[in-house]
C-alpha cells in the first residue's frame, strides 16, 4: 500500500490541465494503485492524478456500485436530466455543497494496459466521472457552485485551519468508518 500526501486547495497543480498519457508501463500501474490506496485512506468515492501532485490524466473510483479507474477520460452527458446533491473533494477538506450535474453520462477512454473503457453511468459514478474529468481540466468543485454557495464555500475555505496556516499538502487523513466521503457516501 503507496499512500501519497494530498495536494489542497491553493496548489498551482490543482489548477493545471493535465497531460494525455503516452506511456502504458509499470510507472502507470503504480500511480493507480497509489491513487487508489490514496483515495481509500481519505474514505473518498474518486481520486485524480493531480491530487497526489502527478499531472497525468488519470483518476481512479470506487463508488459500491463500480470501481476501476480511467486514463485519458472523456464523458458526454446522456439526456437532460440533472442531478442536484452533496459534494466535496479531497482536496478541500471540510467543504461540502450541494453540486448540479448531469444525472447520466457516457465515459470513456483507456485502462492501464492500453486497452479501450467505455461505460454508462448515472447518479452517483456519474457525479464521480465529472467530478474527477474536471480536476483533470483543472477545474474545481466550487467552480461549478452557484455565486452564493460558491462566496460560502471560499470564506468557509479562508477560516479553515489547513488554509489559514498555507497548508498545500497533506499526509493520511484516515477517515474513520462513518463518516461522509466527499459526495456524501459514507464509508
């Protein structure tokens, strides 16, 4: 188990588009079980390269109903339903607001050996898939908060601890069974 520390927000990383992977190899294969071990200590549902620091377009889920990760991902929205519900992220610890987004989307890209991944998703591993693409465009949850939620959310953000003291990483956190994960699941 490769536990990575956590960039927060206020890391230039967090803001970066990441860069296509070229290279399916044995250093893939590490940072998604990095991710992977990274986002289960943190008791979250997604986790994205950048959030350990390596801007790479790649993020990994595990959201009970699917689990797996996406390499060069891209999503577009099926319908026109939309979802509204509590979201967080990693990156922002202590944040959570309710986040529109679309209710169905269709991802896709590649697995760690290269090989083609295109899957159907809805609710919940919906919300993930937008969630974890954004952070590979360097795009946050906040930004996609309506300008009260969002002016909440950064003065909430200003007055926390970790910001207050210029924290941009962070080791383990190890949430404890029972507590909410970023989008509101509880582990």
């Amino acid at each position: 188990m490769t536990i990575q520390p956590v960039r927060l927000f206020g890391d230039p990383i967090l803001r970066a588009r990441a860069e296509e992977v070229t290279e399916f190899d044995r250093e893939l294969r590490q940072l998604v079980t990095d991710l992977t071990d990274t986002m289960y200590d943190d008791g979250g549902v997604g986790m994205a390269a950048p959030q350990i620091g390596v801007g790479l377009r790649v993020f990994v889920y595990d959201t009970h109903d699917a689990k797996g990760h996406l390499i060069n991902p891209t999503y577009t929205v099926v319908g026109d339903e939309e979802q509204v519900g509590p979201e967080g992220c990693l990156s922002i610890p202590g944040v959570r607001y309710d986040t529109r987004r679309a209710l169905r989307v269709r991802a896709s890209g590649f697995d760690v050996t290269g090989a083609p991944v295109e899957f159907a998703a809805e609710g919940l591993l919906a919300r993930c898939v937008q969630h974890e693409t954004d952070h590979l465009d360097g795009v946050l949850f906040l930004d996609r908060l309506d300008p009260a939620s969002r002016k909440e959310a950064m003065r909430t953000i200003r007055e926390s601890d970790w910001f207050t003291a210029g924290v941009t990483v962070r080791g383990s956190r190890s949430l404890s069974a029972g507590q909410p994960g970023p989008f509101g699941q509880v582990r």
